[in-house]
C-alpha cells in the first residue's frame, strides 16, 4: 500500500482529532473529519483552517499548499461517508466501549484493506482492535499533542496486528512527516508513563507554593529546555483530559503517582480546561488550535 494522496478519515473533532485532521491534509491526503454533532465537526475543521492561514502568515507555508490543503477537506457526522477511506484514525475520547463500537461499525463499511489505527495512549490496542472483525489490521498510533508541531508518533501493535498493517502504518506516518518510535501495547506507551506523574507533580508543586504558574513554565523551559511549560501543555491538552488519562493508567496500575491533584477536579468544576475554554491555568483570547 502506498500513501500519495490517500483518503484519511479522522474521527472525532476535538482538539487532538483537528490536529491529525490538520496534519493528514496538509500532506495531501484527502481527509475527512468526522463526529456525531455538526456544531464540533464545524469547530473542528475551523480549527485546522486557522493553524493553515496562522502557517501561511508565518511563512512556514505556502499560500498554494495552504489552499491544497483546504481543498481536500471536509467534515461528515455520517460514518457511510467513508466508504472510500485507505487509513481511518479513530482520536475519540478514551473509552473502550465507544472505541470499539466505531470499528465495529466500520466493518460493514470500508475495505477489508483499510488501515484503522486508533490514538489511545491508556487503553489497550488488542482490546480495542477486539471490536473489528480484522484485528489484524489495527495498530496503536499515538500523537503527540500539538499534533501539527509535534513530530513524534507512538507506534504500538496489537496482539493480532498483522505484519502488513505495521509495516503501511509506518509507511503513511512517513508520509505525512512524522518520526515513529515502536512500544509495546501496555498502559500509557512510553510518553505518558513520564508525563502524566511529572504533570501531577508540577500541580502539586504550584498547590503548595513551591512556584507559580508562570515560574515554573519558565524553569521548565529555561533549564530543562522544554518547548513549552507543563501548564502550557496542560491547557493545550485540556484539564478534562488530563484527567481522564490520569485516571484511566491510575486504574490499571494502581501506582498514586497517576492520580490526579484535588486542583484539577476544581479546575474541571469552574469550566477552567485550557484553551478550548478560554480560561485554564492561563486565559486565552480564543480557542484556536495552539500554533494558529
């Protein structure tokens, strides 16, 4: 299988399924956004359109691919619309249920040929490639978030996974420019073993008056030399799901360092998310997708 200007659907329009969905167009693959509410599915392409004018105006695109890009574009709430899909990257929330309900129903769909990949980062590959009919065509391939800077993606098999599907998962990762690291399918892969109790731990340390939001961004950045702060990343992520994550490793490996903080159930209570809120651990004039 090759992947010049392959049909991509992306399911699910959040912030992480605008970001594939920006990064898969922006290569030139034909891409579909999908989720069941039309108002997300709008967001969601919005999004991707913004990060692409953002790109042009910084110089970091052009205005012909820009436009290329926008061209092959388009959003549905109808799962039939992907009849025609090569690769569908499944980046709803975690829940294993949903996930395997969305592959189960695309059975009756799409070729036996497409490639379903899914972005979890907590739940396990095997037991989501479980509600297709072809586990063997399922892999685990997690983006790092911001999807559209990040060029990291972890690659994780299931236990049917065929050969092929690894191999032409690791192929259109290459296509649309991303470097791949292989893991293993157990609980958090490998980024999100670190992240999730560091990010707690830099909770903690602001909770307990070791620093504030911003002196502990910048220490982070400034001596560590991270891209961002864990409270940046926070917010780009969402504080709703940062919790979510948290608490599903929490529940498979019953390590506390996993448990997330009192603060970020206060935050989630007050609608303090991050960006796609306006307001988390710093405002924001607007809810676009981080680098647009």
């Amino acid at each position: 299988m090759t992947f010049h200007q392959r049909t991509v659907a992306v399911l699910g329009a959040g912030t992480m399924g605008s970001g594939i969905a920006t990064v898969t167009a922006r290569a030139g693959h034909s891409t579909v956004l999908y989720d069941l509410d039309e108002g997300r599915v709008k967001q969601g392409l919005d999004r991707v359109g913004a990060f692409l004018d953002r790109s042009v105006k910084l110089g970091k695109l052009s205005v012909e691919d820009a436009s290329v890009a926008k061209s092959g574009l388009r959003g549905t709430t109808d799962l039939r619309d992907l009849t025609a899909t090569d690769v569908v990257i499944e980046a709803v929330f975690e829940d294993l249920a949903v996930k395997k309900g969305l592959f189960a129903q695309l059975d009756d769909i799409v070729s036996e040929q497409t490639l379903f990949h899914t972005n979890t980062s907590t739940l396990s590959v095997t037991a989501i490639a479980a509600g297709s009919r072809r586990p063997e065509r399922v892999v685990g391939t997690h983006y790092c978030n911001p999807a559209p800077l990040m060029k990291l993606v972890e690659v994780a098999n299931g236990r049917h996974t065929a050969d092929w599907a690894h191999d032409a998962s690791l192929e259109f990762l290459a296509s649309v420019s991303k470097t791949t690291i292989v893991t293993k399918d157990r609980p958090g892969f490998i980024l999100n073993r670190f992240l999730i109790p560091w990010e707690n731990s830099c909770i903690n340390a602001l909770e307990s008056g070791l620093g504030t939001v911003k002196s502990i961004d910048t220490a982070v950045k400034g001596a560590l030399g991270h891209p961002m702060g864990p409270f940046e990343l926070l917010d780009i992520v969402g504080l709703d799901i940062h919790r979510q994550v948290a608490m599903r490793l929490y529940e498979q490996l019953r390590d506390p360092r996993f448990f997330p903080p009192p603060m970020v159930d206060r935050m989630i209570a007050a609608g303090d998310l991050g960006r796609k809120t306006g307001a988390g651990f710093y405002t924001y004039d607007d809810n676009r997708l981080f680098g647009s």
